[in-house]
C-alpha cells in the first residue's frame, strides 16, 4: 500500500511538474524570435498610423497658414501636453526592457522567465503606442477645429469692421465740380531747390557671437551625480575642434560652445566617435547610428554602430552628424553595453545640444545638432555594437 502510494505520488508530481519543465525549456532563438515580432508589430503600428497623423499635420497648417519649413514640428509642439509626455515614458521604459531582457549573452544560459517578460512588456508597449496614436489624432483634431474657428471669426470681423458703401449716398455727397476761373498770369520761372542727398547706408554687420537664442535650456548636472575627475591624457580642446571643423564642415557657434561645456564639466575624451544616425519610426522605435571611434591610447580607428530609444519629434530624419565625446574609457571593449542618461545634464544652446549618458565608468557627452539635438533630448538609453544590430531593438 505504501508503495502505491509513493508511486501515485511520483506521478503526481511528473504530470504537475511536466508543464513547469516544458515552460522552462528555451533558447537564445526564442528570444530573437520575440523581439522580431515585437518590431514588426511595431512597424505595422507606425506605418498605419503615420499617413493620417501627417494628413493632420497638413491640415493644421493649411488652418493655421503655416510655412512649409517647420509645419510638423509646430503641430507636434501644439498638442504636446503631460498625457503625451507620460505615454512617452512609458513606451521608453518598455523599450529598455524589450531591449535589455531580449539578448542572451553568448555562452549564456537563457532565463525562459525572462522571456515571458519580453513578451509581456512587447504587449504593453503596442498598446502604448496605439493609445498615444489616437490621442495625437484626438489633439491634433481638436486644434484644427480651433485654427479654424479663429480663422472664421477673424474674417467675420473684418468684414463687419469694413466700411459700407452706397452709391446714391456717395453721388450726393460728391463735391461740385470747380467753376473754371481766369488763369492767373505767368510768374516768373525759377528752379527747383535740389533735392537733399540721400546718406550713404553702410550694409555692415556680422553675426553676435553673444547671441543665445529664446530656445535656450540649459541645466548643469545635478549635485548628486558623480562626475570623473578632469582627464589630462586625452584630446584637447583644439583637437577636438578641428575634428568636428572636419566633419560638421565648419564650427558654428553654439556647436564650439557645447564643446567647450563639456571640457569644463569633463576635462578631456579619452575617445571621440564621428558618425552619423537617423531615425526609424514615427511613433516609437529606434534610431540607428554608424560611425569612426578614435581613442588615444589606440591605434587606427574603428568601426562601431549605436542605436537607441527615437520617440520624440522624429519623422525618419536621417544624416543627422553627431560627435561622441567620451570619458574614462581605455579599452574599445567597455564601449560595447548599454549607456544610460544622467538626469540633470542637458545643456542646450540653440540648435545645438548634448546629453550626459553613463555606463559603468565610462561617461559620454553625445553632441547633436538640428533634428539629431531634438531626438537625443529624449534619450533613455544608447547602446553601441561592434556589428550592425540584428533586430528592430
């Protein structure tokens, strides 16, 4: 009896625990597998939404007479309100984790719950991303129907403002013709006086080095980060400039002037990265970077490749030039992981603006102007690769 009892209970826990084992039981392919289908589903997502959100755009600009230059970030900036701030963090926090749970190191033993995990936060990031669709599209309805109102009654009140005219009232009102008189008799001619001559205008002016544009955000880095101590083995200042005058094709003003931010916050780059990147979605996704790595304490450069959250104002822009200047790194292989951004660090001038990010010991200033200074103000991770990335994270 007691046998058959221990027996039962072996097959009890067999057939229970059969299911347990079988949960368990992955591998590195399932969880590319996943993140695949995360990024599929996520490209369907932006490449159903993104024709009738521009259409919106449009239709904002033609309400509010807008110039085609910069329409569709002056209607992302009008319906920008903490609902969408919210959605975007949220869809950067799922990100990260789509991202970070979704590698198996090589050699590595995958953890099969982790796997559940991606497929839970991948979920949660769609439905994220389908909300902050359609509540653009609620908001960007909603502000061309005021564009619109307004417009209707501006025109209304100039019209009403307009003077009436009628012409029975206009002919009585009219002056009687001037009795012709006798003409008077002719006086003597003489000269005009000359006319006075008109000043010499001297077009001569250059542009205000001290000029800071009403855009400026600037935030120095918070007391509580812990910044490296001042490098003095790295580039110079003078280095670095003439690289970026290389590359960016010439040194703007605001462009020297982050430069020289982060000399006086970090000291001198150990390493420096010159490349180029673009955006991949409208909605959410990533945008994707290549470049050259130089380090001083290599020699010859090096190929390497980055990619990271793009949720802001991005409409696939590409081309963007950025400059990475990075601290405390002596080894190419440190660069490999993920770098994170230190709250409190943004300093933007202008058009031009960089964004402290960290991992491990190794600090990053990412410079970017234009469209690029735009999206890294969004940045909550940046991860560089020796290779091209495999996946949509």
């Amino acid at each position: 009896m007691r046998s058959f009892i221990a027996f039962g209970a072996v097959f009890v826990s067999f057939v229970l625990g059969a299911p347990t084992l079988q949960a368990a039981t992955c591998t590195a392919k399932d969880f590319a597998a996943a993140v695949d289908q995360s990024g599929a589903n996520l490209r369907a997502l932006t490449l159903a939404a993104q024709p009738k959100l521009q259409e919106r755009m449009r239709r904002y600009k033609a309400a509010k007479n807008l110039d085609d230059a910069d329409f569709e970030n002056l209607a992302l900036d009008a319906i920008q309100d903490a609902k969408l701030d919210a959605l975007d963090q949220k869809s950067s926090a799922l990100l990260l984790t789509v991202d970070s749970l979704g590698r198996v190191p090589d050699g590595a033993e995958p953890d099969c719950a982790k796997l559940d995990q991606v497929k839970s936060a991948a979920a949660e990031l769609n439905t994220v991303i389908k909300a902050k669709s359609d509540y653009m599209l609620q908001r960007l309805d909603e502000k061309i129907a005021e564009a619109e109102k307004t417009a209707t009654a501006a025109k209304s009140d100039a019209v009403a403002a307009a003077p009436k005219k009628n012409p029975e009232s206009a002919a009585r009102a009219a002056p009687a013709p001037p009795k012709p008189t006798a003409p008077a008799p002719a006086a003597a001619s003489k000269p005009p006086p000359p006319a006075p001559a008109a000043p010499e205008w001297a077009a001569s002016t250059k542009p205000d080095d001290t000029y800071v544009s009403p855009d400026v955000a600037m935030k120095e880095p918070e007391p509580s980060v812990a910044l490296p101590p001042p490098e003095q083995d790295g580039y110079t200042v003078e280095e670095i400039r003439d690289a970026s005058r290389g590359f960016f094709g010439t040194i703007t003003t605001n462009l020297g002037t982050v430069i020289e931010h982060s000399f006086k916050q970090l000291g001198r780059p150990t390493a420096y990265v010159l490349g180029i990147e673009g955006g991949g979605a409208f909605l959410a996704g990533l945008r994707f970077g290549e470049g050259t790595l130089y380090m001083r304490s290599e020699k010859g450069t090096k190929k390497v490749y980055w990619h990271g959250p793009s949720l802001g104002t991005d409409f696939g822009a590409s081309g963007s030039r950025t400059i990475f200047l990075i601290y405390q790194m002596y080894s190419p292989n440190l660069l490999y992981r993920n770098f994170t951004g230190i709250d409190g660090s943004a300093y933007f001038v202008g058009g031009v603006g960089v964004t402290l990010l960290k991992g491990g010991p190794v600090i990053m200033a990412p410079i970017r102007s234009g469209v690029g200074m735009r999206l890294g103000a969004n940045v909550g991770y940046l991860r560089f690769t020796e290779r091209p990335t495999w996946n949509p994270f």
